[in-house]
C-alpha cells in the first residue's frame, strides 16, 4: 500500500475544517487521532448491475483513499440486497458531535454503535470511562476495534430504544440511527438540563437533526439547520416490513397540478406530509418500456396511491385512489410551508411531555404543524 492513511486523515480533518463542520480544539484532536480504516476494514458498493460488492480496504489504496473521503459507506447487507449498516459520512459525525456541546466532565450515551467509529472519537474527545453504547449488532466487532486503540468504553448489545438504565444518568444522549419519535426511556435517563440530539425520521428524507434540552419533565429544541441521513433504529425480532397493500379498488378521482411531481426532493414539506398523514409511505417511479420514468407513484399500506405525471406536460396529471388521498395531503403541505413563507428546518422546532411530541413553528408558542407516534 502506497498511501499513507495518516496524511489522507489530515488532509481529511483539513477539508472538513475548512467546510466549517470541525471547529472546536477538543474534536479536532480526536478526528486527527483516530484511524477511520480501523474501524472500516471493509465496505459494499454496488457495481452497474446492481449486485453488491465487498471491497477490501487493506492493500488497496483506492479503497483507503474512499474511507478518508468525506463519504457515507455500507458496511453491512441483508440476504435481501438491503444496506443495513453504514459508516455515516465523517463531516456528519463531527457537525453532530459539535452540536453536542460536550463539557469535560460529561458522561454521554451513544445509540447505534455500529463500526464503533464514532464511539472512538467520542472516547477520544473525552474518556471512554465517560462513553456509553448500545446497539441491536455489531459490538463485539467493535468493542475489538476500540480496545485495539486502548478504549474500553461500556458497550452493551440490545435495543437501543431503551437506552443503558444501569449506567444512567447520562448529560449527553447522541442517536446516530434514525427514529420516528424521542424515547421516553432516553429522557428518563437524561439529567435535567441535558441534551438529547437524534435524527427524527418519519419516511426516507422526511425529517432531519432535532437537539433537544430537558428541562424538568420537558425536552425542548430546534431542527438543524442542515440536513442528515442515518439508517433506520433495528429492534430485536423486528418483522419485515409490511408489504404494500393491493391498490384501492373503485373508481380512480383525476386532477391536475403545477406542483414538481416529485414532492420528496422539497425536504420541509414532505416531512409536512408524513406529519400528518401517520402513516408509512412508499414512493417510486412509473417506468415506461424503455425504463424511462412517465409517473411519481406514492402509496400507503392501507391501499391508498397516487401517481403524478412526470413528463413536460403542464399543469401535470393525478390520479390517486383510496381511502387517504395521498396527493391532497402533498397539496396541503405544500400550502402550509408557503403559508409561513417556505420555512427552512431551523424554523421548525419539537416539544417532548410525557403526554405528546408536537412539532412547532418559529417558538413552542407559535403554530402547532403536527405531532409524532410515539
């Protein structure tokens, strides 16, 4: 191998440095300390028929240059194709862990410990005695990885939902696995005035970052500014995921509209639509027979569908089915977000009580957009 992975770390740290997401003395030392290829010895890509390929990092300078680029890799696959694990992307880890707003003495609690990557820059930025990890697999592999760079944080294999009770309270609670609404347990085992930042997922892109503050029985916070992307939390035992109901029957109702088709490249509202309407939703493309993509299609367990029309004509064509109107609840967020003057996630902010987690506007006094299952 020719390449030195120290200098494609610093050179790494130096980029993120410079795109503002590496900041404070205390993570910089840890990211320059702390060998990702360690951690991802190996990772999957697809190749152009779609079939995944392990690639090999040692004695492959490709491959090692890949994990000391600011890239997301797979680093697990299911029997079904499905990627179930990954190393996020360094310049997410490190904004995350400086929203964090560690203090030198906190003790923090890490969800998802996946390669054991992040765990290892926690434990460098402050003790692994103060570094607590939970995840549904991977530990063990982990727990090697760390103590073969001298860390021995608490590690533990289980549902992260419920958090690490024996080792509570923790000041510091970070979910690098994405959820549809904030555990209670996690801030059972919150101290008062400490912070819970985890990604709110409620479908693919609809939702982002929230940093929340205990205070009393009340968590509290904004959305971050920019934007995330982490694997949905696993449970033990979890089922497959429920198969698409057989489409409504009856007779299909025809519209028009001027929106873009595809409503979930347009983040904010269709985090909008998922609010309210409680549902999973699938989305996809109409393909014609040369596999060009004629129609978006969304479509909800219950049997509901639409589909939107995504050639150059205008207004475009709808026709949805069933007992949600699936397009209708597109069309209505939409309007709220240009309602309040297209607000960007750091307008939207989260309460958590014991009784309900609304989702706000501008302030928790202001408008109420919609509420989290829990």
């Amino acid at each position: 191998m020719s390449l030195d992975w120290e200098v494609l770390l610093a050179r790494l740290a130096d980029e993120l440095t410079a795109k503002g997401k590496l900041s404070s003395p205390r993570w910089q030392a840890a990211f320059r300390a702390t060998p990702r290829h360690v951690f991802v010895p190996d990772y999957f890509e697809q190749d152009s028929t779609g079939s995944w390929q392990q690639i090999l990092v040692d004695g492959d300078d490709e491959a090692l240059a890949k994990v000391y680029s600011n890239a997301g890799l797979f680093t697990d696959v299911d029997t079904d194709g499905r990627g179930v694990s990954s190393s996020s992307t360094p310049g997410l880890m490190t904004r995350m862990l400086e929203l964090l707003d560690v203090r030198d003495d906190d003790r923090v609690l890490e969800i998802g410990t996946g390669t054991g990557y992040n765990t290892a820059l926690l434990c460098a930025g402050l003790s692994d005695e103060q570094v607590f990890s939970i995840d549904i697999d991977y530990t063990e592999a982990a727990r090697q990885r760390l103590a073969s760079l001298g860390y021995r944080p608490a590690l533990r294999t289980g549902d992260g939902i419920s958090g690490i009770p024996n080792h509570a309270p923790f000041d510091r609670i970070i979910a690098t696995v994405a959820i549809t609404h904030i555990p209670a347990a996690w801030l059972d085992q919150l101290v008062d005035d400490g912070t819970v930042l985890a990604d709110v997922k409620l479908n693919p892109a609809a939702g982002n970052l929230v940093l929340l503050r205990k205070r009393g029985h009340v968590a509290e916070g904004r959305f971050d500014a920019g934007q995330a992307w982490f694997m949905d939390m696993r449970h033990p035992n979890q089922p497959d995921p429920p198969t698409a109901a057989d489409r409504a029957s009856g007779t299909p109702e025809r519209s028009t509209t001027n929106l873009p088709a595809v409503a979930w490249e347009q983040p904010v509202p269709w985090f909008l639509t998922c609010l309210t309407l409680g549902t999973p939703i699938d989305v996809g493309y109409r393909l014609d027979d040369n596999y060009r993509p004629v129609a978006a299609r969304v479509s909800a367990h219950d049997g509901s569908w639409a589909e939107i029309d995504t050639t150059d004509t205008h207004p475009r064509a709808v026709t949805q089915a069933g007992p949600t109107r699936l397009w209708d609840a597109v069309e209505h967020a939409i309007q709220t977000w240009n309602t309040h003057d297209r607000p960007t996630w750091d307008r939207l902010g989260l309460t958590v009580t014991t009784d309900e987690q609304r989702v706000w506007l501008d302030s928790p006094d202001g408008p109420i957009l919609g509420r989290l299952g829990t």
